[in-house]
C-alpha cells in the first residue's frame, strides 16, 4: 500500500518519527540485557503504537513478547489431549512474527505520513504538531487493519462467516489479501477514479524479491509473493482443478474419492499433510533431506548431492545450502527453471501428436477439407517443422486402431519374452466369454455368425 519506500521508513524512520528496527532494538536490549518485564519494555519501546492503539496494543505485546504461545502451550501441556498439546506446540513460531508484522506495518503508515508532511511540521505550532501526529497515528492504525488481516469476528471475510472451522482453512488469507488489493483501487485522492497504484507497487515489489532472490541466493520465492497470496487455480491434477478455493479438509475428501476411481493413491500423502500444523514444512524437509531422496554418499566431484524423485530418477544435483534452502521450502531457481521447462515441452509434445492424430484421422476419413485446415494450422504453429510427414508406421498404427481391439493393442506392447503368456491369459478370458454366449443362448451366438 505504502510501496517499498514507505516500508522502508518505517523499518529506518523520518525526522520526527523513529523508525521499527530502531525500537525492536530497544525492546530486546530492555528485555534481555535489562531485565525489563515484556510488558514495561514494550510500553518504553513502542509509546506512539500503545498510546494510539490503547488495549489493542496489548495483543501485539503480548504476541511480540510470545506470552500467548506461552501461555497456551504451557496449558496444553499440564492438560488436554496429545493431539492438542502437539499443534499449539507447532504454533508457537508464528506469534512473534505476527507481532512483529503488525508493528512494521504500523509505523509504515505513520512515518509515511509524516514524511509526507515534513513541510507542516517545520516550524509548525504545537497544536498543528499534535495534529500531524494524531493523523499520522490514525493512519499506522488503517494501515495496519487493512493489510495485517487480523482475526476476530470482524476480521472474517463475509464469505466465510458462520462457516465450520475446517471449511475456511488456509482460505481467510487469500479472501482477504485479495479484497484489499480490490479495494485499493479506491484509495487514491479521488475515490470516485480508479487509483492502481497499490497493484502496481505490489506487483513491483514482488518482482523485485523474485528477481533478488534468484540472483542473490539463487532461489525461487514466487510462491511467498504477491501471486502466491491469491486465490488463484490449484495444480493441475488436483481433484477440483481449476475451482480456487478448496479447503484442505475437502481436498483430502476428493483426493481419497480419486484415488479410489483411480487406484492411485500417491497423492494421499501430500493432500494429509495440509491438515497437520507444520506438516507441509514437515513433508518439505523429509522430500528433500530424506537419504531416500539425497545422495550424500555419491556427491560429485564439486560436492553437490545427487537428487532424485520417487521413482529413483535423478532430478539435478544441488550445492549443501541450496538443499538446505530447499528443505525450508525456498526452491532453487535452477530446479524450478528446468521443472518448468519440462512442463512445457511434456504440453508441446502433447500438442504436436493431437495434431497429427487428427491428421491421420482426416486422410483416413478421405476428408481432405479438414486435413488441410489441420495442417495450415500446424505450419502456423510450428513454422520451423515444416509441414506434418505420414509415414508406413503412422498409418500401420492408425489401422491397427480401428480393427485392432484395445486389449490386443497392449499386447503388443509387452515384450516378446513375455507376450505369450499374457496372449494365454487373454484367449482364456475370451473362452470363458465365448462359454457364457453359449449358455444363453441363439441370441448370444448371433455375433459370432454374422
């Protein structure tokens, strides 16, 4: 909303306002060197945010200073069942940043506000003073309520009020973050314009944090930006693939569904992990430091491990830190490169033979219409191919496809060592179908007459 120079000043401060990093500062020393209660260091610490803020501030203090974690673990652990006393335990790291994000996210506001008012505040009067501050403190508040998307009944989207806990899992952020960027486009100076500024600083900023990130540390973090954080279509091959929205609960719910239809059950395993506090962090770092995964016993002569998939397939070989990052789920940009060039070439290759078999299937329906029309389409697409070639095998494989059962078709396939037992397999199943056309009668043996 403020751009990176607005977060910036809020992290460094302005000139009649100090800034976030600053005072986080003192707050620790006060605490650990000092030996200040959390409560006093805070208040010292951070007085503008107390003082505009009143009894709110009080939940920042106390997530900043982990009282709440604390509290709540040290309950569940003197009562309640394993169950509980596990996810609040796995909890716990996301209180202080929560704190802490609420707090940068105030003084963003209230120093940009003063920045932008420097002038006014040159030489002004002490009532005009008091007045800059007491806009400056009401906008660090706005700033904060509209972009920390805090919890409580008034911080539930409308869409997911008065909905079973389990439904609005993993939703609240994306339905948030996504209507305050639609808002934005009325905070400009005249709300009756459109205003794309906070969009476009968003987009900036995450392009500049992907770009940084993958030149610097050489990783991938577009998942964690401004696309990451919107509800936007699952991957594909999940079972409601494109619907946005799916909570974990009802994912896990159409997975096992699929699964059963399918009689493939590999993607059980990464559906389940969504409904663990931690597990998808858990399942991350078993993937990629698991010996199952990673060959540190075969390291090449640079020293980076071997990585490979389920299938025992090498997928690239990556340098100790960068398998470190990838265990905390920052991808290297390398591996999501080549993951994405892959997923192309598997949708051309894909494409390439639906144009060819509907090729082959115009000339063998003599529809020379429609072949050309495919075949204009494919030198447009593809100029540098030339244009689509028939050959013996092609039309081999096409007859074969329409006289051919599908059955038999797969034999083929198989090896020669091997086919003809599984051809024995196949001329007892027809027997035996052959047998039960027989018991019933002249109508079952029509067929074979014809």
């Amino acid at each position: 909303v403020v751009g990176p120079q607005g977060m910036y000043r809020g992290l460094k401060g302005v000139p009649g306002g100090g800034g976030a990093l600053k005072k986080m500062q003192n707050y620790l020393r006060m605490v650990t060197v000092q030996g200040k209660p959390t409560k006093e260091a805070f208040k010292l610490a951070f007085p503008e945010y107390v003082d505009d803020l009143g009894d709110a501030s009080q939940i920042v203090e106390s997530l900043l200073a982990g009282d709440i974690a604390k509290e709540g673990l040290a309950r569940r652990m003197m009562s309640g069942s394993t169950w509980e006393k596990v996810k609040t335990g796995m909890l716990m790291p996301f209180s202080t940043s929560e704190g802490m994000n609420r707090v940068v996210s105030y003084y963003a506001g209230r120093n940009q506000h003063l920045y932008q008012n420097a002038h006014k505040l040159a030489g002004a009067t002490s009532a005009v003073r008091k007045q800059i501050m007491s806009e400056a403190g009401k906008v660090g508040q706005t700033l904060t309520m509209t972009t920390q998307f805090t919890g409580g009944p008034l911080g539930i989207p409308k869409a997911l009020i008065n909905t079973w806990a389990p439904w609005r899992q993993f939703m609240h952020f994306p339905l948030r973050f996504a209507g305050m960027l639609q808002g934005s486009v009325r905070m400009g100076a005249d709300p009756s314009k459109m205003d794309w500024g906070t969009i476009g600083r968003t987009l900036a900023g995450s392009t500049a944090m992907y770009v940084g990130a993958k030149n610097l540390l050489g990783v991938d973090i577009s998942q964690g930006l401004m696309m990451g954080a919107l509800p936007i279509p699952t991957y594909e091959g999940s079972p409601f693939y494109p619907f946005p929205l799916v909570p974990p609960a009802v994912g896990v719910l159409g997975t096992a569904g699929k699964a059963l239809l399918t009689g493939e059950a590999k993607s059980l395993g990464a559906t389940a992990a969504l409904l663990v506090p931690g597990g998808i962090a858990a399942r991350k770092a078993y993937r990629s430091l698991s010996p199952r995964f990673a060959d540190y016993r075969g390291k090449t002569p640079e020293g980076r491990i071997p990585i490979y998939n389920d299938k025992k397939a090498l997928i690239g070989t990556m340098s100790p830190l960068q398998l470190t990052l990838r265990a905390l789920g920052l991808k290297p940009a390398g591996m999501a490169a080549e993951q994405g060039a892959a997923q192309w070439l598997l949708s051309q290759r894909e494409k390439i033979r639906a144009y060819r078999r509907d090729y082959l299937q115009a000339l063998m329906e003599n529809d020379t219409n429609k072949a050309g029309k495919i075949q204009a389409e494919f030198k447009k697409g593809y100029p540098e191919l030339g244009p689509l070639q028939v050959k013996k095998s092609d039309i081999r494989a096409i007859t074969n496809r329409r006289e051919i059962t599908r059955l038999h078709r797969i034999e083929k396939g198989l090896p020669a060592a091997y086919r003809p037992l599984f051809s024995q397999i196949l001329g007892e199943a027809s027997l035996s179908s052959f047998t039960k056309d027989i018991d019933v009668g002249p109508t079952g043996m029509e067929k074979y007459l014809q």
